[in-house]
C-alpha cells in the first residue's frame, strides 16, 4: 500500500486497492466536492428554502413582517418542543391521525438526512475516524440548524430532530465501519 491509500485495513479488493492508490488524489478531491455538495443540499433544503420562501412572501406583499411570525416567540410552545422522545412516541402512538408521509418524512428523513456525513467524513478526514468526533460533528450540526430555524421561527426547533439527526450521523458511521474497515482479528 502507498502513503496514500485511502485505509490500509480497507476490505476492497486488491485491483480496487491498487485504481484507489493511483488516482487517490482526484478521487479525495471529488469526494469532498460531493460532500460539499451534499452539505449544501442538505442545509437549503432544512434552513434556507424555508427563509427564502419568507423573504419571497414578504416582497410580494403578501404578508407583512407582524403577520409572517418572524422573531415572534409569544407562540414558541407551539412551534417548539424541548423534550425528548416528545415528537417520537407522539408519531408512534397516535400515527392514525397522522398522514404516513408526515411521519416517514419527519422521522425517516431527519435519520437519513445526516448519514452521509457520518460515512463521508471518517471517509474523506483521517481526523473524523473516530465515532466520537462523527458524533459531535453531527450534534453540532444539527443544533445549528435547530437553533436557526428557532430564532427565525422558520420550520419547528424539536430536540427529536437533534436526536434523530444525531443518530443519523452515527449510523453513517456505522456503516463506513462496516463496509470499509476489516475486523482487528484478520488484521
């Protein structure tokens, strides 16, 4: 194996190894530009979609700063919940009130959305290989995405979301630990 080599416990196959080591540095480079990519997607689609939606609506006048709810935190109950496991179990017990797409979008989604960047960055970063770093790189991520869509009242700020966007990333991680790594035992 070369200094390059993108893990040298990597189960792949020796041919895969060996186009891996001769290309390594366009194949990082896409990679990270696929991450990126992603990272973008994924934060439009959960911040700034909805705030653009809101600026469109207060240029067209048909809202206005008051009635959009923007910085309005009297009704922060309603779009905001602190507790854990709230949202969850609330889908979970009562999902015959609840359209299937809502819930597979809201639980689903929030546990996917992060799992590429549990399986790119450990891919991508000698320095993201450990899971407690994919962990809070993950948390971190997520809170930042709670706490804009809290104080821009776009969306609802749930700390189900944190979890299960937190999850999501481990599970990512997860998977590059199984699919790219050999057991300490064959090594």
């Amino acid at each position: 194996m070369t200094k390059n080599s993108i893990h040298s416990g990597a189960k792949l196959p020796l041919p895969y190894r060996s186009l891996i080591d001769t290309y390594y540095l366009p194949i990082k480079i896409a990679g990270w530009i696929f991450f990126c990519i992603y990272s973008v997607i994924a934060f439009y689609k959960l911040v700034i979609d909805r705030l653009v939606n809101v600026v469109v609506m207060l240029f067209n006048g048909e809202y206005s700063f008051g009635e959009l709810g923007l910085f309005d935190y009297s009704n922060w109950r309603l779009t905001t919940n602190f507790i854990p496991f709230d949202t969850i179990l609330r889908y979970l017990n009562y999902a015959q009130y609840f359209n299937v797409d809502i819930i597979i979008i809201n639980l689903l989604g929030n546990l996917l959305i992060f799992t590429p960047m549990g399986f790119l960055l450990p891919l991508l970063s000698k320095k993201c290989r450990k899971a407690w770093i994919v962990i809070c790189i993950g948390f971190i991520s997520s809170l930042a995405v709670e706490t804009i869509q809290f104080i821009f009242t776009v969306g609802s700020a749930d700390i189900d979301d944190l979890i299960l966007n937190t999850l999501g990333a481990w599970l990512g991680y997860l998977a590059y630990k199984s699919i790219l790594i050999k057991p300490k035992k064959d090594r």
